[in-house]
C-alpha cells in the first residue's frame, strides 16, 4: 500500500490529469468561440450552417462550464491533493545545504589552526 501512496503523492499523476480535465474544458470555450465568430463573417454558406450552436449564448454557457470546471477541480481535486502531500511528503526544512556546512566547517577548521581564509 505504500507503493502506491507514493505513485499517487510523489509522481506528477494528479497534476497531469487535472490538466487535461481543464484542457478538454477549454476545447469547447475554443471550439464555440469559433463556431460563434465564424456564423458572425458574412458569408453565403453562413445560414446552410448557422444553428443554435453557433450562438454567443452557447459560448458565454461554455465560458461558464469551463469557470465551474476550474473550481471544482480546484476544491476537490487540488486542495486535498496538495495537504496530502504536505502531510505525507512534508518539504525539508530551510536550513543550510550539508555541501555549505561542509565548507564552513573546513573554513573554521582553518581559522582554528591559525591558517589565513
């Protein structure tokens, strides 16, 4: 079980899936844009394809989906992934780094015998 706990918490497995969950969100807010700005060009074929799909209200709804997408994804997917890896995985305290303290260690080494630094 701890196995998989860390595929789950320390691999990128969450952060690539909930960007694709806002990437495919986003497809259709891009993919009713343009259905809605191409229905606006005039063109002779414009009302052979025009429907209500086509509409600045079917891109404002997607507009408003991909917004409730983002949030929900956020509140219940991000949130409690990110205090679950602080929880299991905690950041390493901020201190000095052991290669630095090895160097100050061997500069006061140095002063103490008198050696110039």
């Amino acid at each position: 079980m701890t196995g998989f706990k860390n595929f789950i918490l320390k691999g990128n497995l969450i952060e690539i899936a909930t960007g694709l969950i806002m990437a495919l969100a986003f497809a259709s807010v891009v993919t009713t844009f343009t259905a809605w700005l191409t229905a606006l060009l005039p063109d002779s074929t414009s009302e052979i394809f025009s429907n209500e799909a086509n509409s600045f209200g079917a891109f404002l709804n997607a507009v408003v989906s991909f917004v409730i997408m983002g949030a929900v994804v956020y509140f219940f997917v991000v949130m409690p992934y990110t205090r679950a890896k602080e929880k299991f995985f905690p950041d390493e305290p901020a201190g000095t780094p052991a290669d630095i303290a090895l160097l100050e260690e061997i500069r006061d080494a140095i002063k103490a015998r008198g050696g110039a630094v």
